[in-house]
C-alpha cells in the first residue's frame, strides 16, 4: 500500500495543499493523474509525492484515508525539472501549485475533468516467431513488420492486405493502440545562407561568451533570424533541443516557414491556435524526442525538453510574454531559469529591447551583441507630419496630404503599402449631438465602438454588443454623431480615395477564424492586394520585399495613456513598424503622423536611435521610481458589490501600510468591468524578494478571512490601466 499526496483543482476552494489518499497500485509514480474521491464526487487529481504506507504513516492521520479510485497515465507527465519549475512558479508569482501544473501542460492532460479524451490510432507488431508454414506474401508481410518495430495498422492493411490480415488471425502479429500523433511531413530543405561580418560576430559571442544569457539588439531586417537558425543548427549537432519562441500567434507563420524550410520535418509547433488534439500530438513529438526543435508561442516554454541546448526569444519586449491569467508569469523568466537547470545557452532578441533586458545587458550581466546594419544596407526613409497643421491647412484628419500622396506613389509603381493605426472598429464613440451623452457598455465604465460592418456597437473590453439606439437615452433626441476613427472606417477612406487599391484589414474583427492571420498574410504577400491596413498586429516581425511605404496614422496615441511603459510601447511601435519598409532591394519610407512629433520617443523611433530613447526614458523611470529601478507588484480586488470591494481592500491596506521598504500607491477606482468593481493597490520597493513576502502576507489573509472578492496579484505587471 502507499500513500499519495495529490494537489486537486476545485473551482471554489483556493486550495494550495495536497490532500492524501491510499493506493494499492505500488508502482505509481509523482507527477501522474489520478482520479480521486473528493466530499462526494470525484475529481481528478495530480501526485505530489509517493511512499510507502507505514502503520505509523496512516495512523498519523486523524481521520481515515480514501482510496485512489484510478490511475489515468502509465507514466508521469512531469518531470522532476518541471516540478521544482512549478514550485518556483507558485512562489515566484504568488500562485497556487495545481494552476502552474495546468498552465505547462497541453489541455487534454491538464488535471480537470472537462477535457475530451485522447485520440487514439491502431499500430501492429510482431509478436511471436514463425513456426508455421507461410505463404511467400505471408512471409514478406512478417519479416517487413519485424524490421520495423511497430507499423500503423493503415498503412500495413494498406500495403500487405490480405496476407497481413492473416497473419493478425494467426496471432502471429497484434494489433495495439497509442496515441494519436502529428504526421510528420517532409519539405524541401534550404541550403544556409553566408553569414554577414554581423551575423559572424554574433554567433561567435552567443557560442563564445561564459555568459548563459545573450541579448541580440539587431535593429529590423538585420538578419537575426538566419543567426537563430545556424545557431539552432549547431546545438541540434550537439544532440540538444532547441526552442524559439515567438511573440503571438500573427507572428508564427513566417518564423515557422522559415525554420520548418531548414529543418524539414524535426520541427514542432505549438501555440494557442492549435485545437487540443494538435496540441497533444505537438507535445507527445517532444516528449517521445521525435522532434528537437519547437517553434511557439509563449506555453512553449513549458515542452518537456529534458536536455535543451539553446532557447532563443525572439522580439524578447513583446507585451504577449506575459500571461495575463493566473499564475501571471513572464515568458522571459522561466526561460532565465530553464535555461540555468539545463545548463542552455538564452538567447533575447529584439530591434527594441525592453529597458529592463537591456539595462542588465548594459551593465554586463549579459552578453550584448549589436547588429546595427540592414542586410540589404538600406534603413527606411522616415517622415514626420503634424497633424495639428495638416488639420489647420483643411487636410484630412485621417491621412494627410503627405501620406495621401506616398500612397498614390506606391500604387503608381505597384509597390505595397502598410497602414497601421491602433484602433479598430469604426468610430469608436457614438456621442448625441443635443446633449452630449455618450453611449457607455452597461457592463464595464468604457464607451462602445461602432462597427458599420454589422451595425452594431461593441465593447473591447467585455465583448458584448448591441443595435444602434434610434434615440438617445438621456435625451430622447434622434440625433449622434460618430467620433474618432478605427480601421473599418480608415478602410473606407482609403477605399473611396483609391477606387482600384486592393486593401485587406487586419485587426481583432478580421482574424477571428482560425487560420484567418495566416491567410490574410499569404495574400498579401502574393501581392493579392495593395494595402494591408490593421492595428498592431501587422506592426511585428513581417518580412515583405516589396512594401515600400509604412503610414501610421495616430503615431503619439499611445503616448495619451497613464500607463508608465505607454513612452515605452510607442517607441516600440514606431520603430517596429518602420521596420517592415524597404526589406527587398526598394527603398523604403515611413510617414508618422502625429500631434506632437517633438516627442523624444517619435524623434527616437524617427532617427531609428534606440540608445538615445533608452538613456532619456532610464532617466525618466529612475525619477519617477519605476521599473528597471524599482519592482512592483499589482493588487487588484473585484467584486459586483462594491462594498465587498472597499472591505477587502481595506484588509489589504492595513497590511502594506505597516511595511518598510515599501512604497504603497492607491487604492485606485478601476473602470467596472463585466459588472464588477474593481480597486487597485500598487506596491514599490527596490526588494523584490521583500515585496513578494509582502505579496503573500496580503494573499494568505485573504485565504484565512475567506474573502469574498477576486484577488489578481500580478507580480512585475507590465501593462497597467
Ligand atoms: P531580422 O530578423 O533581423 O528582422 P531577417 O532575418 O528577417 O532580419 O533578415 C532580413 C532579410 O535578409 C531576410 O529576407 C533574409 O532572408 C535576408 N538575409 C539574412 N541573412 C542573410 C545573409 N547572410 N545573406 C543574404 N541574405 C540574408
Ligand atoms: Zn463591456
């Protein structure tokens, strides 16, 4: 008998302790499933920990122990790196243990029961040796199989038909099943490319230097990629795994073509986009080292590699690192720490480091490397307009004159043009004309967006939408007026100002499908269409030789945000953007149109100097006290009574207001959001270590008072409200 410590999920009860039961099955293993009794239903369960069920052991517990009910796999799904990873998880981000276990798993072995089964295939093998007579197929069939191991039934039936038949009736061969897995397909593989002095230099470093983390800040069309991939080539030589992750999903298709059309068929892609089964088999190529190189978004990290070599992240400041639901962890970090079990090399790539990577890089904690040449030597052009004048001079407060005519250029010689503006929808505020009121979601504190397409109004915050009103609610008048601008009505523009330009939208309405960004993308990089207009979606990472011209329409909208990173993100944005112009042998242009092009991050992003933007905003958040000089951690309390809300924070506050080396910001009124209140406390302090006890004083209360409101900690948030 043993005894089995099994951390189970329960949607009401926090629970972040292991409940223990009783196995008669002696082989099971830490880090399986089981399906365990739990009050009175049965819930599955994941092993903790195993022993041996002593007398004193049992009798040590003051009621009596149930039963395992089954054992779900026949070996651990979790390693023991992936344990102590999902113990530093819990503690890292204040998190409970099962719900790390649940976010590096693929669904379909997640611990919950909701998921549907596993997809199963039939295999035959050979199980006994011939002592019978067989025919001469009979015998080709026999020896074939032997040869190889284990056969899909399919192709067997397939290729042998009835003498393999016969061989299953004389028992000579079985039939057996195992999971499903992904087909792997064979392509074309391309040859490596010569490297650049830049490229040369870089991977002498990153191979060379006794640090294990790299930064790589190549600006945009440097030739990073062909680095990760000669990179990748040589520590898939040494026999270790290698992963790349890549920001979102909008991003995948082109980094997976390219390392796909190196690698063939030992590539593994995972990211959210794939259905659960996809995912699984994905996973299983890993686990069963099918496959040593992964592609992936962010839940990559988390492949169950057992001897990685080299993790690369790729535009390593992207925003989509961090997961914004519990356990709120940074990509970035668990590659920093599987990088160091694993003894792996940690590449971070980007044109525009985040300050904090690139403050350690600049003090020497990493290795910095600097690719500051274009492969093709030919940096975009960039053009600033101010749009106050544009308006003054009775020019479209959409695309002023400038722009309107760099399009036409484009059209003229059948060069391809990118329009980026940050909002979609098409106009986002519907305002009455008498009495001023704007329509608001009844859910959450944020005005709908109009969407002419389907004639409805949306909420971007909650999703949820509804008809036009004839009359407005206030007033009773008949009479709104349509503010602002978003891409549907940015592409009716365009559309009405060049009658024959074919454009394509991309934005959060349009990608919706699966597959959708991947489509959109192929068109337009068979040149399909003239224009592809979008949010910023199609400012990251695209690679098409023949756009020649980037518009960004509202270039300082960010800027307007409270945000601390907002200087950040712009700057980002800009320079991301640019990016994608003149990558072929055509020179490229970029016009910015913005209210106040004199700010440091627009003239920055202008001059593509990132070191200037980096030195003047340290200075700002060195001021300010904000990341990289201080951590912080974020509290938010939601409830639909507010009351509940105010209570439960005030719990928190008497808490951080007593701490040293601790500066407490708030609580702060957030926008009600799905009909809950929502507060915020923000803590700051240069102790990160410290802040994280304060952090778990303040979650562990609220666990002991049962308190009735959500609790979101969120431990180095990066975006703020
Ligand atoms: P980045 O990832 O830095 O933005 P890419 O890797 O996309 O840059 O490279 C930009 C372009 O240059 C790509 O079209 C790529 O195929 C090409 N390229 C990269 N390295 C070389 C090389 N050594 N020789 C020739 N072309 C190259
Ligand atoms: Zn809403």
């Amino acid at each position: 008998m043993m005894l089995v410590h099994v951390f189970v999920e329960h949607p009401i009860l926090h629970l972040d302790h292991t409940f223990t039961y009783l196995c008669g099955d002696d082989t099971i293993q830490k880090g399986v499933r089981v399906q365990v009794p739990f009050g009175n239903t049965s819930i599955i369960g994941f092993v903790e920990k195993v022993e041996i069920a002593t007398p004193e052991a049992i009798s040590s517990f003051s009621y009596p122990l149930k039963e395992v009910e089954s054992i779900l796999d026949q070996e651990p799904l979790l390693n023991e790196e992936l344990f102590e990873l999902a113990d530093w998880m819990a503690k890292t981000y204040i998190a409970p243990r099962i719900s790390c276990f649940q976010c590096m798993l693929p669904a379909k072995l997640k611990p919950s029961s909701t998921h549907g089964s596993i997809k199963m295939e039939a295999y035959v093998r050979v199980v006994h040796e011939v002592k019978m007579p067989l025919t001469k197929k009979q015998l080709l069939a026999y020896e074939t199989l032997k040869e190889h191991d284990k056969m899909l039934r399919s192709i067997y039936y397939q290729q042998f038909k009835s003498p393999g038949k016969k061989l299953i009736e004389l028992g000579l061969v079985e039939v057996f099943e195992l999971p499903a897995t992904a087909a792997l397909e064979e392509e074309t593989i391309e040859a490596e490319k010569e490297l650049t002095k830049d490229q040369k230099n870089a991977m002498q470093r990153i191979l060379g230097t006794t640090k294990s983390i790299s930064l790589l800040h190549g600006v945009t069309g440097s030739g990073k990629t062909e680095v990760f991939l000669q990179l990748s080539r040589q520590i898939l030589n040494q026999g270790k795994q290698v992963v790349v992750l890549v920001p979102e999903i909008s991003l995948t298709p082109q980094m997976v073509q390219r390392v796909k059309s190196r690698f063939g068929k030992r590539v593994a892609i995972y990211h959210s986009a794939l259905n659960n089964q996809e995912k699984y088999e994905q996973y299983q190529l890993v686990k069963n080292h099918e496959v040593n190189i992964v592609v992936g978004t962010r839940s990559a990290v988390f492949m169950p590699f057992d001897h990685l070599g080299l993790i690369i992240i790729d535009e390593e400041h992207d925003t989509s690192y961090k997961q914004d639901s519990k356990p709120q962890y940074h990509c970035r970090d668990v590659a920093i720490w599987r990088s160091k079990y694993h003894h792996a090399k940690l590449v971070l790539a980007s044109a525009t480091p985040s300050l904090e990577s690139y403050a350690r890089a600049y003090k020497g904690n990493y290795e910095l490397i600097t690719m500051p040449h274009r492969i093709n030597e030919n940096f975009p052009k960039v053009t600033l307009v101010e749009m106050k004048k544009a308006v003054a001079n009775k020019e479209s407060y959409m695309l002023s004159n400038i722009l309107l005519d760099g399009i036409y250029q484009r059209l003229q010689k059948k060069e391809q043009v990118i329009l980026l503006l940050n909002r979609r929808g098409y106009t986002p505020i519907l305002r009455c004309i008498s009495c001023g009121h704007v329509q608001m979601c009844p859910h959450c504190d944020v005005a709908m967006s109009f969407h002419k397409e389907e004639q409805l109004l949306k909420c971007h915050t909650c999703g949820c939408s509804m008809p036009v009103p004839t009359h407005c609610p206030e007033c009773g008048q008949a009479s709104w007026t349509y503010l602002g601008l978003g891409t549907q009505k940015l592409e009716e523009f365009v559309q009405i100002k060049f009658p024959n330009a074919k454009i394509l939208r991309m934005d959060a309405d349009t990608t919706g499908k699966k597959h959708s960004h991947e489509q959109i993308l192929k068109a337009f990089g068979e040149k399909q269409a003239d224009i592809l207009l979008g949010t910023q979606m199609i400012a990251k990472g695209l690679d098409f030789e023949n756009v020649t011209l980037v518009g960004i329409v509202n270039g300082d909208a960010m800027l307007n945000r409270s945000d601390y990173r907002s200087t950040e993100m712009t700057y980002d944005l800009l320079e991301q953007a640019s990016g994608r112009s003149g990558r072929g042998d055509k020179p490229g242009e970029v016009i910015i149109q913005a209210y106040d092009p004199s700010h440091y991050a627009i003239q920055c992003a202008a001059h593509h100097d990132y070191l200037s933007f980096f030195k003047n905003e340290m200075q700002f958040r060195h001021l300010a006290g904000y990341p990289p000089y201080r951590y912080l951690v974020s509290f938010i309390f939601s409830h639909k009574k507010e009351d509940v809300v105010k209570h439960d924070v005030a719990i928190a506050m008497s808490i951080l207001k007593m701490k040293e080396n601790c500066k407490v910001l708030g609580p702060a009124s957030l926008q009600k959001r799905k009909d809950e209140y929502r507060m915020r406390i923000l803590i700051k302090g240069k102790d990160d270590i410290l802040l994280n006890h304060y952090a778990r004083e303040v979650y562990q209360k609220f666990l002991q008072v049962k308190a009735k409101s959500r609790l979101d900690i969120d431990v180095s948030p990066i975006v703020m409200e």
